[in-house]
C-alpha cells in the first residue's frame, strides 16, 4: 500500500524544485519516493541517478535519518509520515577516543590569565586544569574564510596555545560581509597575516602560525602532522578530500563543515571511526554544485557554523560531551530547522576501509576534474 511521506530536498537540488525544500509523494519504498519525485521534477532524474539508474555516489538519502544504507537500501519501506532526505554534498564552504593535546608540558596560570579565562575556569566541567589543557594544545584550520575567520576567534578567544592558519588568499572587500577576522584595513594583505594580526589583538597568549600557501599534496602531510586537531574550512572539493586523507594518515581528528547560500552540514571525523570519502566516496562532477562565488552565501551562516566547528573543537580537546562524531548536523537557517543524521563507516572506504587501496596522497584536481588552484 502507498504511504504519502514527506521527502526533505537538500538546497543545491532546490533548483529543480521551484526552490521548496519539502515535497509530499506517495510511496511504498524509498525509490517509488524517488522515482516519483524525478517525475515531478524532471531535473531531479539526472542529480539523483546514473546512467545506470543508481542512486549517484555524492547524493546520500535518508529516511527518519537512518542512511538508507544501514536499512535495506532503495527498498527500505516507508510509512505514513515518514520523511525521506535527500541530501548531495556541499563544496563550500586514536581508536575513535577523543583528541587529547600532544604537547603534555605544564602550563602555570599568570593572575591575568586566571582573570582572562575565569568564565571557563569556574564552570567544573573545565576548570584550571581545562585551561591548561586548551594553553597546551594546538589546531591547524584550514582557510581563513567565512567558516575559518569565527573558528579562529573563538579558539583564539578560549586560549588554545597555538593555531595554525593555511590560506594563500589575499583579503578582499567582497570577503569583508562574513570573514569576520579581516577588516578593511587588510584589504589587499594575506590573509593569514591579516588573521595572526587580529588574534594578537585579541589574545597574545596564542600563537598563530602563518601558512601563506596552497594546501597541497606535497606539502600537506608535513603541516599537518604537528597539530592536534584539523578544523577544515576549505570552499572546494579537491582539498576537502586532501584534507580528509591527510587526516586519515596521521590519524588526526578532523572536524569538517561546509556551506551553501543558507545552509550547512557539520561533522566530526575520529581516526577508527569514519572518513569523508564515507559519507561522499565521489565529488560531484565540476560545476554540480556551485561554490559561494557562484551560488552566494549568506553570512552570519558561516559565522554559526565556524562557531559549531570551534565547539566542536575544544570539545575534543577537553574530552567533553559528545561530539559530531558518527552524525551529520544538517542546518537550513531558512527555516531554522537543525537534524542529525547517522553516519556510517565504510569498511569498503578507499581510504579508512579494513583493505584500502588508497595508501599515499593522490592527485586531487584530477580526482575532482578541476583545474589546479591558483598560487595567487
């Protein structure tokens, strides 16, 4: 019997919709729900499919936000008023324990520094012994943009000792409506010197390592491997999927998030416990999906979700909570609707399977079918 469920449509594919996010079908499976939707809106068909028919490798589907992978695939049966989401990936924007700072030494509170972080030390859960733990600790952020300028501000706010900045990028006026870190002032500077400058203004307890270059596969491996966690703000496919491999590498946790005009996908990758060539084995053919240049990005979106990496980030430092780890936290600020949905490891992953085949840095430009980035 056909159920009517809701099917939740992830913003670059609203384009097909006559932009709605949520289309009610009727259906007894998850692909008559797609099948059925592909009618409507012929454009869909082609996003959603191969040639083959299969469901393509960038578009993960939900129902109830259980993967359809961890039910019974295409066929999992749907029921009055369950909602299926179908969301494509977004280019823009140890043992599965949490990270625990490499570098162990002591670090003794000045009384300013007792002053300065007293809002953290009084709340038990941090605490003195917290403090130091976030002083001794190091993060690598990748891009000083929209998701890395509030990151940065707020790690460099919290007191985390050293933070390491890649971005080979100058400081433009247009970046000035969401890259809170830069200033008129800087237009025209790297922004990494733009962003060293700005954390000593607001902490010179932390030291901010500039890396004014392109993160590439040649260089990564050495960046990366001094630092205890990796905050990924990077706006293209080719060095998400370098970054998310570094990290597999070196077994660093990598806390990952993109963006697309209103919305976002936030989550947290533990060595052991998933990749994201998991959640997105191939990057959609170039162009699929427009980058914040093309498509726009609306502003205080990267300023909330850098802030969700930054939490995200001291979490782990602090071994606090429950991260993102093994969930996606999909944000559509249009509606203020905030869902996880469970991730999966792959134990077929190329890269973090029990048999990879992927064992050293790869061509990334090609694997993604875009040109090489610019050096300037």
């Amino acid at each position: 019997m056909k159920m009517p469920v809701r099917v939740y449509i992830g913003t670059p594919l609203r384009r097909f919709t006559g932009n709605l996010a949520r289309v009610e079908v009727e259906a007894r499976d998850v692909a008559e729900a797609l099948d059925r939707l592909s009618a409507r809106f012929p454009g869909l068909r082609a996003e959603l499919f191969d040639e083959a028919g299969q469901l393509r490798r960038y578009v993960n589907v939900y129902v109830n936000n259980q993967e359809i992978e961890d039910l019974a695939g295409p066929n999992t049966q749907v029921r009055d008023g369950d909602e299926i989401a179908v969301v494509p990936a977004l280019a823009g924007g140890a043992d599965g324990a949490p990270a625990a700072p490499a570098r162990e030494k002591l670090v003794r509170l000045t009384p300013e520094q007792v002053i300065r972080y007293s809002r953290h030390m009084i709340m038990p859960e941090i605490g003195g012994t917290g403090q130091r733990k976030l002083l001794s600790s190091s993060v690598l952020v990748i891009g000083a943009g929209g998701l890395g300028a509030p990151a940065i501000l707020y790690l460099a706010a919290a007191g985390v000792g050293r933070i390491g900045v890649v971005d080979f990028d100058v400081v433009d006026l247009s970046n000035l409506q969401r890259q809170v870190i830069h200033t008129t002032d800087a237009i025209g500077r790297p922004k990494v010197e733009s962003a060293r400058d700005t954390v000593r203004r607001i902490n010179p307890d932390v030291e901010v390592v500039p890396y004014n270059t392109a993160l590439t596969s040649a260089n990564a491996l050495d960046i990366i491997k001094d630092y205890d966690v990796v905050l990924n703000g990077s706006d293209n496919f080719p060095t998400r999927y370098l970054v998310n491999d570094a990290c597999v590498f070196l077994r660093k946790p990598l806390v990952d998030a993109s963006v697309f005009k209103f919305d976002a996908q936030v989550t947290v990758f533990l060595p052991g416990q998933g990749c994201y060539r998991c959640l997105y084995p191939a990057p959609p053919p170039p162009g699929a999906v427009p980058n914040c240049a093309e498509a726009g990005v609306f502003g205080v979106v990267t300023g909330l979700v850098g802030a969700i990496q930054a939490t995200e980030v001291i979490k782990l430092i602090l071994e606090l909570g429950e991260s993102l780890a093994g969930r996606l936290l999909l944000i559509d600020t249009l509606a203020m609707d905030f869902r996880t949905v469970k991730l999966r490891r792959n134990p077929n992953c190329p890269v973090c399977g029990d048999n990879p085949t992927i064992t050293q840095l790869i061509d990334y430009e090609a694997f993604c079918g875009v040109p090489v980035l610019a050096q300037s």
